[in-house]
C-alpha cells in the first residue's frame, strides 16, 4: 500500500524468508561461516539454533542458494511426521526413486543418489527446519541416515535447524549416539542495537528505499527496545509504522508511530 508512495522497488519489512533481504550481522556471518565450513568438510551433523523470528529460516534459505550447483539438497520445513512420513518426504525431495516403498527402499536409492552424487565431485545436503518439533525415534531415524557414507567420508551431511528447545530435546539420554555426532553447532542470537539499526538500513536499501524515508534515531531505538533485537519483530513494527507514515503523508517515522505499531503488533488497545 505504502510502496508507491515512498518510490519503493519492493516491500522492505516482509516477514518471508526472502535471501534478498538477509542481512549478515556478526552472528548471522559465523552462523552462515559453521554452515559451510561443515558441509563443504564433510562434518556429518551441523546443529543451528535461535529463537524465533532470529532468522534461522531466511539462513537456511541464503544457504540453499549458495549451494545451487555444486551440492544436492533437500530442505524439510515440515518435520511433525513420523519417523517412516518423514524418510518418505526426504526421498521425495532429494528426487530419489524407490524400488519399494518401506524404509529398505528408501535408505537404498537414497544411498544409490549419494553414491552418484559423490562420484560426480557433489555432496549431498539435508536441511531440516524447525527440527525441535522432531521426536527421538524420529531423530534416530535421521541419525541412521547419517551412517551412508564410503570408507573416507560422510555421503549425506545433516543440518538440523531450530528453536533453542532443540537442544534440550538432544539430551534425551536415548539420543546420545546422535548427539556425540554433532560436530558443529552454533546459536543465533538477537541482534544489539547497533545491528538493529544497521538492518533496518539495509533492508531498506535493498528496496530501493535509500533516502526516501527517515527512521529518527529515537525511533529505532525503541524498535529495538521493544523487540530486543528480534528480526520478525523488527519488521512486523518497521511495516506498521511505515503505514503509519504514509497514512499521515510522511516520509519520517517518529518514536510516536513506533509505540503505535508496537501496542498493536502486541494486540494491545491503542489510543484513539
């Protein structure tokens, strides 16, 4: 609603996980750095966790596209199945072709398309959001898959994405064999208020929004004090409050227009 009237290319503050917009705080950078340091080494299991709106998913997303041509992937977003709906749904999404449709059809064409990829010089890459929804039996079906591999190396490295309960779901004392197969995690945290600001910026050059509208440093202080750094927040209220702005024919967004967008991401009464 607001795009054309700021002279915007595209909507800066979309709560989808679009890569375009992903900016590479110091976290996101390590985070994104662990990422592609255990997959191109062939580290097996990479473990990434945040909390929610830290932009775990646009990473996954940012990761996907680096990997376009020289690794065949496949990316869960929905693992609430079980443990045999879930080996059904990676088979499906590598594009391997079962003999048989049970989990002995399923680990032998997924270990005949990793054995193809390896000998072409790829690798093979398992993406699975929202991995804290996973029960153990369903984790120790993923841990399984991890034993296809030559005498040298891991065919099929694992990363398992989610919210901080992840971790605490990988103490099960009957996932310690998976757990003792992770070789890297790393945990994303919210952004400070320098970063805050600078992805804000960002988000805003990327949509060709660069000096066409104004956050006043009392404005962006408070987004972050009010979503602590949380970037699904920070766009939820920066969306708002740029409507806000275009309701009131302005090209400013003020500390007021922030508290607004705030009260009613939150579903609190606002002042008439």
């Amino acid at each position: 609603m607001y795009r054309e009237f700021f002279g915007l290319t595209d909507e800066p503050f979309r709560i989808t996980p679009d890569p375009r917009f992903i900016y590479f705080s110091r976290k996101h950078q390590e985070a994104f750095a662990t990422l592609l340091y255990g997959i191109n080494y062939r580290k097996g299991f990479i473990e990434i966790t945040g909390e929610i709106g830290a932009g775990k998913t646009t990473l996954c997303r940012r990761l996907l596209s680096e990997l376009n041509g020289t690794a065949k992937t496949a990316l869960i977003l929905n693992p609430g199945l079980s443990d045999t709906q879930l080996l059904h749904a990676i088979v499906e999404d590598f594009g391997a072709k079962p003999r048989q449709r049970n989990k002995k059809g399923y680990f032998d064409a997924l270990n005949a398309l990793f054995l193809d990829m390896d000998r072409q010089g790829l690798t093979s890459v398992l993406i699975i959001d929202e991995a804290q929804n996973l029960g153990a039996k369903t984790l120790e079906q993923i841990r399984l898959l991890s034993n296809l591999e030559t005498e040298t190396k891991k065919l099929l490295q694992i990363v398992l994405v989610g919210q901080p309960e992840l971790r605490d779901n990988l103490r099960n004392p009957t996932l310690v064999q998976l757990r003792q197969r992770i070789m890297l995690r790393y945990h994303l945290s919210a952004l400070d208020a320098t970063e805050t600001e600078n992805y804000i910026l960002h988000r805003l050059r990327v949509a060709g929004g660069e000096s066409k509208i104004f956050f006043t440093p009392e404005a962006i202080r408070a987004i972050h004090e009010s979503t602590q750094g949380v970037p699904r927040l920070i766009n939820s209220i920066c969306d708002k409050a740029m409507l806000a702005a275009y309701v009131k024919e302005q090209r400013t967004v003020d500390e007021q227009m922030i508290e607004v967008a705030y009260q009613e991401a939150e579903g609190m009464a606002v002042p008439a």
